[in-house]
C-alpha cells in the first residue's frame, strides 16, 4: 500500500508557530524569570525566597531542556516533551500555594522533599542493609538523615513516626505518632486559592495537565498514530508527519510550559510591584506569547494576568 497523509488536525487556535517565532518568546520568559529570581535571591534571607528564586529557575532549566530535545533530537523520542510539561505544571501549583498560604505550605513542601528523600534511604537500608560492605554506612547515615529533617522543618515526632512506618516498626517511646502533612493534590488547588482570576487559571491548568497525562501514559505518538489510521496504514507521508508532530506534540507542550513560566512569574513579581523595571519586564514576557495566539496564554492573561500586573492590553 501507498504512503498517505495523517488525517487533518482538528482545528486550533495558531500557537507557538516557527522555531524563531519560539525562541523570541523563550527569550523573553527568560528575562521575565530571571528578573523576578535575581530580585529574590538578591537578599536570600528566608526559606521562602531561596525556594521561590529556585523554583522559578528550575522551570527555566526544563524548558530548555525541552528546546534542546525538540531541536537536536528525533521526532520519536519527542514524547518526553510530555512528562517535563507535566513537571512544570507541577512546578507552577506549587507557586501557587507559597503565594496563597506561605506559612503554611512552605513548610509542607519542605517536609515533603525530606521525605522523599528518606523513603529512599530506608527502602535502600531495607534491602542493602544486611551486606557487610554498607551495614556501617547505613547505621551512621541514619543520624544523618534525621538531622536533615530537622533542617527542612521536620520535628522529632514527625521524623521518628517516618522512620517506623518505613521501617515495620513500632514507634519508640518518648515520640507521639505525628505523620508529615501532604501537599493539595493538583485537582484541590483550585479550591485552596482565593483570587478568583486564579481559581480560573487553575482550573485551566489542571485540565491540561490531565490531558497532558493521558498522552505521556499511553504510549504518546504510536498510540496516536495508530488510533488515528487504525492500524491498516502501514507507512506515512513524511509531511504529514511533521504537520503531527508540530500540532499534537510541539503545540501541547511548548505553549504550556511558556506559559507556566510566565504565570509563575508574575505570582512572584506581584511582590515587587514598586519596581517598574521588573514590571515592564514581566509584562513583555506575555507579549510575544500574545502576538502567537497562543491560546492558554489569551486565556490566563485575560482571566488573572493583566488585572494582577495592572496592564493595559
């Protein structure tokens, strides 16, 4: 059988379009980030800022990576676009709940790294313990690891009530069963934010997030591929493939992540609206974006952004 075309896309609204096009606009969201992340990390004299400036800065490093993959890779291997998207979405409803509640939600998402980090050392103690070569590193560490979680907030209640959940112990005497508070689960942060031009940005976040999951858990481009020609199709036309690629993988993440980035930003910034160069900064961040049409970026502006900025479209 002869090669043909993918089935046309459905309509959408233009997003980022050519990769020059995209790059403008990713440099612009550069500046707005580290604009807003040098201002925080200027004067790193709280938790609160050092983890702001390096959450802003974390999501800038993953969407390069994202750049890097998209240029220098493969179309095949494109799919990893999805999961780092997914990331900074994540990355972004965490903003939200140190804008929100810092107080209250700083030190959970503390907690929650220290957590992470010592269920790992107690699943690698469990089953690499008993060898004679790492009996002694892992009786020594054990210190180690409880101390950590005292610097990131933990108490000692909190700490021991880990340990012997991870460990199939009972908890020793002296300590109250305290368990480590979680994080809103993504789906609950609309309800946790007030502002609510943010309740709809949320919402709207969290729906491409869930479309977001179901590309990257199926298996993205052959099960796309497949559904759309239903098997029957043994080869496609190399055109048609790149109209795939550029609408179904690069559209869905690319404006995404830029505009996680901005939002992130501007939740930052509104602490510093008295600084007119930061401010000018973060909203030509948005321009580029705009100029594209990209559509989830029309939507957070209009619903939150602009009136957050005080900016005039």
């Amino acid at each position: 059988m002869g090669k043909s075309k993918l089935p046309p896309p459905l309509p959408r609204c233009p997003a980022v379009g050519t990769e020059i096009q995209r790059s403008k606009a990713d440099e612009a969201a550069y500046r707005a980030i580290e604009r807003v992340a040098g201002k925080l990390l200027d004067k790193c004299d709280s938790h609160l800022r050092m983890t702001k400036g390096h959450l802003l800065r974390s999501m800038k490093l993953t969407h390069r990576s994202m750049v890097v993959l998209v240029t220098k890779g493969k179309q095949e291997h494109s799919g990893d676009l999805l999961p780092l998207t997914r990331l900074q979405v994540e990355r972004l409803f965490v903003c939200m709940l140190l804008t929100e509640d810092p107080d209250k939600y700083l030190p959970r998402f503390r907690k929650a790294a220290w957590k992470a980090h010592a269920t790992s050392f107690y699943r690698d103690q469990a089953e690499l313990g008993h060898l004679n070569h790492c009996k002694e590193y892992y009786a020594t560490q054990e210190a180690e690891i409880a101390e950590f979680g005292r610097m990131m907030d933990a108490d000692d209640d909190e700490i021991a009530t880990l340990a012997a959940q991870l460990k199939g112990q009972q908890l020793g005497s002296g300590f109250s069963w305290k368990e480590i508070p979680v994080l809103p689960n993504l789906a609950s942060v609309e309800d946790v934010v007030s502002d609510p031009g943010l309740k709809a940005v949320a919402r709207r976040f969290y729906l491409a997030y869930n479309e977001l999951c179901h590309y990257s858990h199926g298996g993205f481009l052959g099960v796309m591929i497949g559904g759309l020609l239903g098997g029957k199709i043994k080869s496609v036309d190399a055109s048609g493939a790149d109209v795939f690629f550029e609408r179904q993988v690069v559209e869905r993440t690319f404006p995404c992540s830029y505009v996680c980035m901005m939002t992130a930003a501007t939740l930052f910034g509104l602490d510093y609206l008295d600084d007119p160069d930061l401010v000018a900064t973060v909203i030509a961040g948005w321009s580029p974006h705009l100029c594209d049409a990209m559509t989830l970026g029309i939507v957070v502006w209009d619903a939150w952004a602009k009136q957050a900025l005080g900016a005039l479209t």
